[in-house]
C-alpha cells in the first residue's frame, strides 16, 4: 500500500511541476505527452520491478513462464489445435506471447516489464486520445492507481495483456474503421479470449440517444440483479467462461458495484454538460452502459467482473470529465469537485488496503500468499 500512496504523490507532483513549468501551455499535445510518458515510466518501473509474491497469481504465471521456455514450438502450435479443434485449454495465444519473449529473455522480470510496456502504452493512448486537460490526466493516472493497480499492475497477466488490445482498438471504433478494429480485439481473445465481448461493443456505439438508453438500464438495474441467477448462468453455460471464475459467495463487489452506479447515475445528470466538453465521450458512455449491464450479473457469478473490468475503464475518462463540468459553471466549485474526489478516492484506496500484502521489489525477501 506504501509503495502505491507514493507512487500516487508522484503523479500529483508530476502534474503540478508540469502546470507550473508551462504555465501557459500545460494543455497543450507536447505537455500532455510528456506528462504521460512520465507517469507510465513510473507505472511500468512499479509493475515490472515487482517481486513474484506480489498479486494473487504473479507466482503462477513465473512457472507457466518457465515450462513455456521449454516447450518446443510444435508443443506451442499445438495448444491451438487442442483449445479451437478439441476444446482443451484456454487462450493459446498467451502461451505464444511467453515463447517470443522467451526468444529473447527467459528471465521472468524481463517478461514482466514488457507486459507493462505494451498495457501502459494502451493506457496513455488511450487517455491521451480522450482527455483534454493536463488536469484530466493527473485525475485519470489516480483513479487508475487507487481503483486498478491490484488487477492489471500486479495481477492478471492475460486479461491484461487483451485489455490492451482493446484500448488500442478503442480508437479505431471511434474511427469507424471495423476491420481494424476487429483484428486487434481478435488478437485480444486468443490471450483471453472475454475480450471478444469488444465486438458488440462496436455495433452499440452506433446508437443515437445513448443517454436515454444509459437511464433506462440504470433504472432496470435493481430488476436485472434479481433475474441475474438465470441470465448469468445460462451465459455462463454459453460461452464456457473460465470454470474458476464461478459463483462464490465471498467474492461480491458491493462497494465497487455502488461506486459505478453512482458515477453512472452522477454522469448522466451531466451529459450533455460533459458532451458539450467533449463530443467523443458518447463512446465512452456506451462503454460504461456496457458495464452496467454486465455489472448486474457479478453477484451471482463473479467471473463477469473479468467482463466489467474492460468497461470500468472508461471511468478514467468520464470522472475527469464529470469534475470538468462542474468547472464550467464555477471554477470554484469545479476546482472543490476536483479536489474532493482525489481525497475520497486516497482514503477509500488506503481503507481497503490496509491489510493487504505489501509490495516488495524483486529483488527483496517475501514469502508467498497461501492462497
């Protein structure tokens, strides 16, 4: 938790040293890139530098990495043919993603650095792409750190390597370009392949009056969780999700589930407001819509949060905004919005973390999770 409250500090006194030393310009292209490639060095030197007993499954992925290195090529090409011809396995395309590392480094630190490299690139275009403020970006990278640093920092190997591709083909939907963007969402699913759920993704940002949609799922949100049992589970038996990410009883996201609803219920008030600041944030609503609607079936299983997790992301693009629309009718209030939800955000991050297991450098002494 340290580490990461630091880490936090940092991206606040990045912001400001860059505020400052352009002050006439700080929103400029030029300030923002610098402003972005800074904190995402931060961010992959945090991510890559860990040790392999921090995060629930880093340790796992260090021996699917290592017997990776050994297997042959054949063995490689043959987990295609046994996951998409005989359905035994999953994500091929990971274990291929291990052996070109491989090719280069079979150290495990190497390989963590260049999942960091190609997520933290995503991220920064993405949030460079979809933020205008210098403002934005310092407010995205923190909610980023508090409410996303457990799972795609530390955590899930796949689904954050597919997650991605998805950010970089968020640009393409936005463009129009469906090829495009259909080839690197497919390359996403082979590394985990719920990124596929991007593709209807495409054809739901076609719709007009995504506000008025957005409330009326809002507004059904309490009817979908009581029918959620059925509809989860006969997707579920669908698409075959990972067996591992079924119902449990411990694992039910209220706190995060609250904080979405709120933000979508907050955002929406906003709209027009916020579209009026930034016409492209449509999409990002239909992201977010998109995640609700997945949201009301993470009770009964929770292996939809894998789901959420892709649109979730679309928060560090709408809060900022949220915060940018309440500045339009006063600076004040605006700057008191601004303020008030890096200090909520900082106490909700250090309440949940206090307990957690601390971050230590590889090169440091830990011992593993039991779990």
């Amino acid at each position: 938790m340290l580490v990461n409250c630091i880490v936090i500090l940092i991206i606040l006194l990045i912001g400001l040293h860059y505020k400052n030393k352009y002050k006439n310009n700080f929103n400029s292209n030029f300030v923002k890139k610098r402003f972005i490639f800074s904190v995402s060095f931060i961010l992959i030197l945090q991510s890559g530098l860990r040790n392999v007993a921090v995060g629930t499954d880093t340790y796992t992925y260090f021996e699917y990495f290592q017997e990776t290195s050994g297997m042959s090529w054949d063995q490689v090409f043959f987990r295609f043919i046994e996951v998409y011809k005989f359905g035994i396995g999953k994500d091929p395309g990971y274990t291929l993603f291990e052996k070109l590392v491989s090719l280069f480094s079979t150290n495990y630190q190497v390989f963590l650095f260049i999942i960091a490299i190609l997520f933290f690139s995503a991220l920064g275009n993405f949030l460079y792409n979809n933020s205008k403020t210098l403002s934005n970006l310092v407010l995205s990278y923190i909610i980023y750190s508090v409410l996303f640093y457990a799972f795609f920092s530390i955590t899930g190997h796949r689904q954050t390597i597919a997650t991605a591709f998805c950010l970089f083909s968020f640009e393409f939907l936005k463009k129009r370009k469906f090829f495009k963007f259909l080839i690197l969402v497919l390359l996403g699913s082979i590394i985990h392949k719920s990124c596929l759920i991007f593709i209807p993704f495409y054809f739901l940002s076609y719709i007009n009056n995504i506000k008025k949609t957005f409330w009326i799922i809002v507004l059904l949100f309490p009817f979908l969780t009581v029918v959620s049992s059925f509809v989860s589970k006969y997707i579920f038996s669908i698409i075959n999700l990972y067996e591992e990410y079924g119902h449990n009883e411990d694992l039910k996201p209220t706190t995060f589930v609250f904080l979405i609803l709120s933000i979508a219920i907050l955002s929406l008030i906003k709209y027009d407001k916020i579209i009026k600041i930034n016409p492209d944030s449509k999409y990002s609503y239909t992201g977010l819509m998109m995640g609700t609607v997945f949201l009301s079936l993470v009770f009964e299983i929770h292996g939809y949060m894998r789901i959420v997790q892709y649109f979730s992301l679309f928060i560090l693009i709408i809060i900022p905004l949220l915060a940018s629309a309440y500045k339009s009718y006063s600076k004040k209030i605006g700057k008191l919005a601004y303020d008030l939800i890096i200090v909520v955000l900082i106490l909700l991050y250090v309440r949940s973390n206090w307990n957690t297991v601390p971050y230590g450098f590889f090169w440091q002494k830990m011992e593993l999770s039991k779990d």
